[in-house]
C-alpha cells in the first residue's frame, strides 16, 4: 500500500470524529481490559489455588477485551478509508469530467 497516500488521506479525512471515536473505543477497552486482569492477579493472589479456574477465566477475558477493542479500532479505520477513499475518487472524477468539458 502507498503510505504517503493513505496518510495524506486520512490528514483529510471527512470523518475526522469517528476516527477520534474509535481510538478512544480502544483505550477504553484497554482500560477496561487493564482493570480485568488487575482483578484476576488479586483472585489469584488472595484465593490461591482454589480460585485458579476464576483467574483463568479472568486473564482470558482481558486478553480478549484488548484484543477486541484493537480489532474494533482497526475495523472502524478502514471503513472510514475506504469511504474517504471513495469520496477522493469522485472528487478526481468530477474534475476529469469538468476538464474534459472545457
């Protein structure tokens, strides 16, 4: 992929918000990721071995939600390029179509 292209597309992105909205959605689920497995560690430390299977069930459960909010992130992103790259294609289009008019 042309770097440079995709950079300068989304400098221009007519979708600046949902953008901002996704990076935020991934902090979140790190955040949200982070204290999930802050909450497995105490299970594990303060139950020992009887809770094992809970700490378990925790630790995978963040490891989810991390991986999930990167995987959400990274979904909304490239929707939002394939519009704007959408929107950069008709913009060229029209002026092709408006030069060749002329």
């Amino acid at each position: 992929m042309n770097k440079p292209f995709l950079a300068e597309l989304r400098a221009a992105s007519a979708y600046p918000d949902i953008r901002r909205f996704a990076a935020l959605f991934e902090i979140l689920g790190y955040l949200v990721a982070f204290a999930v497995l802050v909450g497995a560690v105490m299970t594990a430390s303060n139950n020992g071995p009887d809770d094992s299977h809970k700490a378990m069930v925790s630790l995978v459960t963040a490891v989810l939600l991390g991986v999930g909010a990167r995987y959400v992130k990274l979904s909304a992103c490239m929707f939002i390029d394939m519009a704007d790259a959408k929107i950069d294609m008709a913009r060229m289009m029209r002026a092709q179509g408006a030069a060749k008019s002329e």
